[in-house]
C-alpha cells in the first residue's frame, strides 16, 4: 500500500485543484455569465446536472443518483487497480488522474446536484462543451491509458520469440 499512496496523493492534489479552481469560479460568477480572456477562450460558469458533453442533462433529476452511483463505482474499481499495481507508473497516473476526476465530479453532485463546468474553448462561432479540472484530468488520464496500452502491447511483440 506504501507505493501506491503516492498515486493516491497525486489524485487528492488533482481533486483540491479542480475544487479551488470551481470555488473561485463560483465565487466570482452568476451562472450563464461569461468573461471573454482571448478569442477562443472564455470563462463562463454552468451547472451540467448530466454526464459528459451534457449527455442526459435534461433527464429531470433522476440521473444524478444514477452518476454519482456510477462514478463511485469507478472510484472503487480504480482504486483497486492502483492498490494492486502501484509499480506501473503510465498505468497508475492515468489511473490516478481518472481516480481525482471522478472524486472531483462526485463531490459536485453531491453538494450542488451538478457538475460546475467553466472552461469554455471556442473557434468561429462553434464552441466545445465547457468542462472543468476534474474532466481534464479524466480526458488525460484516459489518453494514457490508451498510451499505455499501445506501449505495453508492442513491449510485448517486440520480447515475442
């Protein structure tokens, strides 16, 4: 367990930054309102009650429960990953940041019933979906993964008789 507290240490620092940064975010913003910092980027605060890319945002309430289920769930699943394979260090910072964005997101819930998202990129009229720190960490820890897996499998072919 010793090894694998440094990954879970990286998870809480990943988790108390996307909370500070929501904090400061909902401190200074009503929600919908925007602050333009360059041309294709904007600060801008809203509640996304549903998953990713506001799927089942308009689902009534009933998916909240549902996500935070989901998302604890994950928790347990990857914080057993970590436990059980501390020494692999790409697999465990993905996991890792995976791990604090699901925390960072369920807290959310949690308090709020949503997921405050600010983070707005946009290019000729065509914005992406606003996100946070927590979903950032989740895009990245799974861009590993998948890093990883490439990594691992040619590793493999490469030792093959």
């Amino acid at each position: 367990m010793r090894s694998a507290s440094r990954w879970f240490a990286l998870a809480a620092a990943v988790v108390v930054a996307d909370q500070l940064t929501k904090a400061v975010v909902l401190g200074r913003f009503a929600q919908g309102e925007r602050l333009e910092v360059t041309g294709f980027f904007n600060l801008v605060l809203v509640c996304n009650p549903g998953a990713a890319f506001s799927l089942l945002s308009e689902a009534g309430g009933w998916q909240t429960p549902l996500l935070i289920a989901f998302a604890l769930g994950a928790i347990a699943v990857v914080g057993t990953m970590i436990v059980r394979r501390p020494g692999e260090k790409i697999l465990c910072a993905a996991l890792a940041l995976i791990l604090a964005g699901a925390l960072g997101n369920v807290v959310d819930r949690v308090r709020f019933g949503c997921v405050a998202d600010f983070l707005d990129f946009h290019a000729r009229g065509w914005h992406w979906p606003a996100f946070n720190v927590a979903d950032s960490a989740i895009t990245i820890g799974a861009l590993l993964l998948i890093f990883e897996g490439f990594f691992r499998r040619e590793g493999r072919a490469r030792s093959a008789p």
